[in-house]
C-alpha cells in the first residue's frame, strides 16, 4: 500500500457542479473522426453497436474516450456488468466490448488513459460491503499486451470524479474526490509503490479535480475548495516527472465570486493552464514553464457563461469553449482559441441560433492542430461536435441523445473519438451503446 502523504499548505476547492442533472440519464456511443489531410476535415461514420441494450433501471454514462499520437483509441465504461472496456486500431474499427480484470466487482467512476506508445491504463472503484470497503484499483497494458490483473491502489469512502493519466515510461497517476477532499496517487516507472497524496487543504471541501499530463510524465491537479460547499477558489498542485507534489497554488482571484470546474492543460514543456467559471465568466489563467502564475483573463465577456471547457496541445496552444445563455435562456456554444503565450481570438459562435445547448466539451490532439469541441443541442436531443484544425470551424450532428447528455471527446494525430448516450429503438428508456471507426 502506498504512504499517505498531507501536502503542507496545499489549498484546495468546494462542491461543484454535478455532471449530469437529476433528469438525465445517459448511456454511450463512441465515434471515430477521420482526416483527410491536417487541413480538410472528413465526416464522422455510422455508429457501431459495442454493447446494449440496456434495461431502463441500469443504462450506463457515456464512456470516456482516450486517444493517442498513433490514431489509436480505448473507451471505458462502468455498466451494470461491471467495468467494461473497446480498443480501437488506427484505420480499423472498434474491437468488441471486453470486462476489465476485477470489473465485474466494480460500481461508479471509471478513468482510462493512452500513452503515444500504447502504454494503458484502467481505474474503477470496487463496490463496498458491510464488512469490505470499496478499493481503487488498477489495471496496466504494454503495447501488445493483455490488461494485468487489478491491484489495490487503496481504500476508498464516498469517491468520485476519478481520472488517470499515463506516461510513456510506465508510470502512472491518479485523481479523485473522497469524502470532500481531493486526492492524488502515482506509480513511478519501476518502482512499484504508490504514492497517495491529499492535494486540497485539510478540513475545506474540496472537489470536481481535472487532471492534465504531458508526455515527458509531468501532472497537474485543478480543483476547486470552499467552506460550506461554496466554491471561492480554485487551486493547482503539479507534480514534474521523477519529483514530488509542489504546494498547491491558488490561481484564482479572492474577489469573492463563486469559482466552478476547474479545467486544466499541460504542454510538453510545461507551460500550464486552467480554466473555469468566475461566477458567471468563463475565464483562463496561464503560467510559463519557468514563471508563476498570471493573472487570469476573461474570455467570455459580457455573456452569461455556464459550463467551461478547456484544452490544450503539446505546443501550448488552447482551445476554451463555454455554453452561455441567450436571450430566454437559450443555450449557445462560444470558443477562443490563442497561440501558445500569444492573445486569445475573437469569440466563435459554434451552435447554430436554432440550437439549445449544454455540457460543452473539448480536446486537442498533442500535434498536428486538431480540436474539437461537442454538445448536446436540447432543442432536438442531437448530439453536435465541431472540430478545427487551426481555422475554421465544422460542425456535424453524430447522432441522437439524451437531454443535456455529457459527450466525452478525445483527439490524437489526425483523428478525435466521442462518446454519448443514444436511446434504444422503440424504448427511449432504454439504451444501446455504439461505436464507429475511422478511416
């Protein structure tokens, strides 16, 4: 088992918004975008059924999606069976669904993360009894390979928002909230001893963690804290490859405003961004690899703004997105993009005045200039993605979903993948979950 490690100093963040609403229930596909060129965007194919239907009682949420330098892809999902998992070749289609090793005793959150070299990895929660309480556990692929057997990273009461990062050399790091505080685990190369760490401050609710990486094995937290589950603050702890957690550092401005969803980004150098909402302002502090954190910038101006997204390449460029609220409530989707330390682009409307938005969001691929940003469009339940590759953006309808169904995306070389939640044939209760290749 690995030590438990207090973070002198470390501040952190308070409740958030919850990912989904009470009303929704969600269940998956997963999409495969193609290329023609880094310039020409292809269109996105027709689902595959990985799994489903689902009983109305136990849909599951949408998968996350990861994909790598290599096109390759891997989505994860916690159903009724347990944690459950489908690869994806560059340029074939999606494998069959398979169970995680150990998944069948697992219940809630699922994290995955792809390394450019194949390296996987797959968390879940066991489901707690009377006598057995419920432990994180891990399960490793090599390139090649077959996943290993789980191993007990620790034990666990009342976790969520769990998320995984992978670096090429086998090393690993976890995120989660547990009982109002957020947590970090890692496993450095070789080592084989994990590494348990409370980031946010002792004592403060703290929650919502994102958790940002790059390939030369550095990791970022962001969360969010505040007494009496009121978010006023968000905090980042960083963690360079082969070194231990700094303090955590508050990025956000004590004026008071409520601070929501902490999203964050890492480039290969280790330049550093978070994004979040200031109150009702989608904002995004930077920080140099070599400097402090700078003032962070308003991006969504005058708007009301909900729901933040936020992602970055290996270069440091970004792409921040945010639903914000037109006249009579009507949900839009708006974006910036700016250059690594250059100014940000004017705000791009991405969702058409027809449309009614929510849950935006987004990923970039390390190179080649491809992001993309998705939503769900409440006034017909489609789920919509736009992507770019440095100009102008396209928007595409992938398919049916679920009111203000969350549509996880990923994005890797010249392809993105995306999940969400499609409603099974004659029973809109039900669902099937879906898969598509790309070219």
């Amino acid at each position: 088992m690995g030590r438990i490690t207090f973070v002198p100093g470390s501040l952190a963040m308070v409740f958030a918004l919850t990912r989904r609403t009470a009303a929704v229930t969600l269940t998956a596909w997963v999409l495969v975008l193609g290329f023609a060129s880094a310039a020409s965007a292809g269109s996105w194919r027709t689902p595959r059924l990985l799994e489903g239907p689902y009983a109305v009682s136990s849909p599951p949420d949408a998968p996350l999606v990861v994909e790598n330098g290599l096109g390759h892809a891997l989505a994860a999902w916690s159903a009724a069976s347990g944690a459950r998992y489908a690869d994806k070749a560059a340029g074939r289609n999606w494998g069959s669904a398979k169970t995680v090793p150990g998944g069948k005793k697992s219940s809630g959150p699922i994290a995955a993360a792809l390394a450019d070299n194949d390296f996987a990895v797959i968390a879940y929660f066991t489901v707690a009894t009377r006598y057995t309480p419920s432990k994180l556990m891990v399960c490793t692929r090599l390139a090649g390979g077959a996943f290993s057997p789980p191993v007990a990273v620790t034990t666990a009461h009342l976790a969520w928002d769990l998320h995984a990062v992978a670096a090429p050399d086998g090393s690993v790091t976890l995120a989660w909230s547990e009982g109002g505080a957020v947590k970090a685990a890692h496993l450095e190369a070789g080592l084989g001893i994990w590494d348990i760490a409370v980031l946010s401050t002792p004592g403060v609710p703290a929650s919502l963690p994102d958790l940002g990486s790059n390939e030369a094995g550095d990791v970022m937290v962001a969360w969010q804290e505040g007494a009496g589950y009121r978010p006023v603050a968000i905090y980042v702890a960083q963690r360079p490859a082969g070194g231990h957690w700094a303090v955590a550092a508050r990025v956000s401005p004590a004026n008071g405003h409520s601070t929501w969803n902490a999203k964050s980004g890492l480039s290969a150098a280790g330049d550093a961004a978070v994004g979040w909402l200031d109150g009702n302002t989608m904002v995004v502090a930077r920080k140099p690899a070599q400097g402090g954190w700078q003032a962070p910038e308003a991006l969504s101006g005058s708007q009301s703004a909900y729901y933040p997204a936020l992602a970055m390449d290996a270069a440091g460029n970004l792409v921040a997105a945010w639903q914000a609220l037109d006249a009579g409530n009507v949900g839009s989707i708006w974006s910036r993009r700016a250059m690594a330390g250059g100014s940000w682009t004017a705000a791009t409307r991405l969702s058409t005045a027809a449309e009614d938005t929510a849950w935006p969001t987004a990923a970039s691929a390390r190179a080649g200039g491809l992001s993309v940003v998705s939503w769900t469009d409440n006034a017909t339940n489609s789920v919509r993605v736009s992507t770019t590759t440095g100009g102008t953006w396209r928007a595409s309808t992938l398919g049916t979903g679920y009111w203000s169904g969350v549509v996880p995306v990923a994005a890797g070389g010249a392809n993105a993948v995306a999940g969400w939640a499609m409603p099974h044939a004659y029973n809109p209760n039900a669902a099937d979950l879906m898969a598509d290749a790309g070219r």
